[in-house]
C-alpha cells in the first residue's frame, strides 16, 4: 500500500481561507496572492482584510 502525503495548510488572515503552506511566504500569514493584489491596486493589507471579510459576510 502507497503511503500518501498529507498538504500541510495554513490559514490566511486576510482572505480567511485554508491553503497550502506553498502559497505563502515565509515567516508570512498571508498569501503570495495577497502581496501581488496589494502591490499592484495600492490598497493596504487592512483595507483587504476589511474587503475580503465584508464579502466572506455575505457568502
């Protein structure tokens, strides 16, 4: 029997989702996804967390 190996998974504390600790960077609790999104609309990592909690809310 094949032994299968279990993804370790992190939560995101901006978007609030569970993902693959290869999504993040080290030392980070965001997402690399998180990082480019901010980098490129200028937002703050507040005012996406403020984004992404208002719509988990209406999900």
């Amino acid at each position: 029997m094949a032994r299968t190996k279990k993804t370790q998974t992190k939560v995101c504390t901006v978007t609030g989702m569970e993902t693959s600790t290869s999504n993040f960077y080290a030392n980070q609790n965001h997402v690399k996804a998180v990082d480019n999104l901010r980098r490129s609309t200028g937002a703050t990592k507040d005012q996406l967390q403020r984004m992404f909690s208002q719509l988990n809310a209406y999900v």
